[in-house]
C-alpha cells in the first residue's frame, strides 16, 4: 500500500518549485560545478555511487523543528558530546518554527543551495527534497545506516528519487506511537469486558452497539464524524485505498469499505454516537474527559492531557494494543533525519546524524518526562524503560504496549489531501444520515477523490 502524503496545494507549489530549480542529481567532475544535485554544485563525492568517506571535522549546521524551547539541555548535551569526540567538527544548532510554510521555506534553502547540512524533516519535506537529490541517497552513501532502526520503520521510510526509484534519504528519527484507550467503568456499564478490548475495527463497532442499548443516550462510544476516522480505520482493515501506482483511489471497489459505512450509519442511527457531532469540529478529548464517551483518542500523549485535566477519569482509564485487524501491525510516519548532498563536510554531517539517531541518544531524550515519544532504534525500544515498567498507571502501562508495537511498525501511513478527505467524509455523512446507500456513497466519493488526484490538488 502506497502512502500518499502531501497536502493540498502544496503538492503543486513543491513539484514546481523543485522542477524549475534542477532534475536530480549527476555525478562526474568536481566541487567547482562537475557534480549537481538539484541546480547545485556539489562535491562529487556527494552523489552518485560509492560509500561516502573522509574526515569528521569542519562546521556544519543542524536545524531541528520546534525543539530549542523545551529541549535545548537535551540537544547542547548532544552537540558537546559529538564535538568532544570529534574536536575537529563545529555543529551550529538552528530551530524552525515548524508553522504552516515549513517545506515552502525548506525548499527555497534547497534552490538557493543552502539547506542545513542536517535537518529535521517531515515526511512531506522528504518527498519533496528526496526527488530533486537534495538529501544524501543513503543507500550508497551509508549502505549500512538502517541496521539499528526497527526493520519495520526503516523499510518503509524510502521516497522516489528523480528516476522513480525508491530509496532511503532519511534516517528515521522519534514518533508518538498509537495505543488503545478507553473508560473501565462505563465499559462495565454496557456490559463489556476492559480486559478484553476490541481486536479489530468492526469488533469495535459490536461494542458500540452494545453501548447504545445500554446507555440509553448517557454516554457514548465515540463521536460520529468519520473524519476522525478516515483513512486509519481503512488502512487498519486491509483495504486497498490506492491503485499499486498510487495514481487512483480504489476503496469503493472493496466490499470491507461497505461494511466500514454500513457499521457507522447503524451506530449512528441506534444512537451509539452524539447526533450532533456527525459534522461537528468538538474534540473528542474533551468530551472523553467529561466521562461521556468510552473509547478516548489513540495518541499516549493524550493520557497526560486527561492525566492533568481530569484526574478523575484519568483513573477509570484502561489501555490495550491498538486494533491491529488484517493489517497486523501499527503505521504512523515519525519525524526524520536528513543530510543535505549540498553539504560542504558531507561526512561529518552524516557521523552527526547517525549520532543523533543512534540507540542511546533516542533513549536519553525519550525518558525526559517532559516529552512522549518513542525511538527508531531495536536497542532503545529493548530498554528497561519500556520494557520493565512497574508502574499500572495508564500512561506506564501505555508506554511499555506502544513499545512493543513499534518494533513491528510501519511507516508508511496513508494520508489523504484536505480535499480528498472532506470528499470522502460528506459522502460518508450522507450514507450516515440515510440520504445514500452505502455503496453510492463510496463511489461517488471515489469518483470526487479521483478527479482531485488527476487535478493535482
């Protein structure tokens, strides 16, 4: 299954401003204009075949993404202990905003050859860089960089290079992971096992329904707008959202997508969601929190937010394995490490990065307790930390299952566009509502999702 990733026009305005700047990368000559990676001049040694070696030393610039506030002790501490051990390299750290013109501005340091020499990305930014060769392809320069990363993660983290061909430019770096949440008590109420959550999607939607008959409208089993619940309930299920080319949208043509929209207009109209929230913007941890609905958010850093909030439901809250269903393993994009081949000291800005990334340095940061991520790395997530947890407080019990996922996860999480998800969730609001039947819906959404691919929006 292809993940598709950038949003809205922003796809468009990247593609452009990629293609106009250069085409990739070319090896031969030297640093005086021979090697281009995008319309740059580069050191040959950054391009092409062949492992990249030389000396650490030189300055190179390190550019996080909205990290300097809240963990700069962290990252001087990483900085001191790669410039100690290698006293010829200087590592100047910068940190982006991280707002909405994140990639815009990226891009133009990549036009303009001046991109750090190693910087935090996203998986659009790294779509986008890796295309045009403006980040170090990793798999001749660094055959070996993947060992200590979560197979799972790793295999999945490749974009399509100038010719097409997938390859690995990003080291994968920290994510939020995904677990399972939910109210004990009112799970009793419905006459439901906490012990024994749901396993799949639609084994959820049996639940719910018992929670409808029993609650009679006290409470519920989750908001009703299925925009909370596209693509991730689609991707858990097995069904093939995409065409193997990732050019089209195929969900209509998968029986299990019917059931998915004949599932959610049977709680919806039995009562096992607020009929107000089928189209409504309400955040479903704060209703979570006010101890109407029964199952909460699937992010672990939003046990600390009920934690803090409301302590009391924070108490009656179980936690379990996210529902794997057909899919058989959790997704979800982590942020990345990427090294520029416009780097003037490409090997020292690689040593950074994989010293950035490597297995002891995840863990520092992760056991920070005023951060929720969990590493890349098999050796980190093998850590006492997660593995040895003592405490059965949600959020530890939380940590320790997230952990365990992680080393079977992947990252290649489907996301749509802003307008192929409202052309999905109307469509679905519709089925919902008993304007539509099931598979009407889904065609017609299918159909408004394919004319917006083949816009380019």
């Amino acid at each position: 299954m292809r993940a598709r990733t950038l949003t809205g026009t922003m796809a468009g305005v990247i593609v452009l401003a990629l293609t106009a700047a250069g085409c990739g990368l070319s090896g031969g000559g030297s640093d005086d204009g021979g090697a281009k990676a995008g319309g740059c001049s580069v050191d040959k040694a950054n391009v092409g075949s062949g492992k990249l070696t030389g000396d650490v030393k030189g300055d190179i610039t390190f550019q996080t993404t909205n990290l300097k506030k809240d963990f700069s002790k962290y990252f001087d501490g990483v900085i001191a202990a790669f410039e100690k051990a290698n006293p010829g390299a200087k590592v100047k750290w910068i940190d982006d905003p991280g707002d909405s013109t994140f990639t815009q501005r990226l891009v133009s340091d990549a036009q303009a050859c001046t991109l750090p020499d190693v910087v935090n990305i996203n998986v659009n930014t790294a779509e986008a860089l890796t295309k045009t060769g403006y980040l170090l392809n990793l798999d001749q320069k660094a055959p070996d960089a993947g060992k200590p990363f979560v197979p799972g993660l790793w295999d999945s983290s490749t974009y399509a290079d100038a010719a097409g061909q997938k390859v690995h430019s990003v080291l994968p770096w920290y994510s939020g992971g995904i677990v399972q949440t939910f109210n004990t008590e009112l799970m009793k109420k419905a006459g439901l096992d906490p012990a024994k959550p749901p396993t799949t999607v639609l084994g959820m939607f049996a639940d719910a329904e018992k929670i409808a008959k029993a609650s009679d409208g006290d409470y519920y089993a989750f908001l009703a707008n299925p925009q909370l619940r596209i693509p991730a309930d689609w991707q858990q299920m097995g069904i093939k959202i995409f065409a193997a080319d990732g050019k089209t949208f195929t969900f209509a043509d998968d029986p299990k997508t019917v059931q998915w929209v004949e599932g959610m207009t049977k709680l919806y109209k039995v009562g096992a969601m607020p009929r107000d929230s089928i189209s409504s913007n309400q955040d479903p941890s704060t209703v979570y929190g006010q101890g109407k609905l029964v199952y909460g958010a699937s992010n672990p850093n939003y046990l600390r937010f009920i934690e803090q909030n409301n302590p009391t439901v924070y108490k009656k809250t179980g936690v379990a394995r996210y529902m794997l269903d057909s899919l058989g393993h959790t997704v979800g994009a982590p942020q990345y490490v990427g090294v520029a081949s416009t780097s003037k000291h490409a090997a020292t800005a690689l040593a950074f990065a994989q010293f950035l990334t490597n297995a002891q340095n995840q863990l520092t940061w992760a056991k920070d307790p005023n951060v929720v991520i969990f590493p890349s790395t098999t050796a980190s997530l093998d850590d006492p930390f997660f593995q040895s947890v003592t405490g059965d407080d949600p959020f530890s019990q939380a940590r320790k299952i997230v952990a365990s996922d992680r080393k079977t996860a992947t990252a290649d999480e489907v996301a749509l566009t802003p307008g192929e998800l409202n052309a999905a969730t109307a469509q679905v609001q519709l089925a919902m509502q008993g304007k539509k039947s099931a598979q009407d819906a889904l065609n017609d959404a299918q159909k408004k999702m394919n004319e917006l691919i083949a816009q380019g929006s």
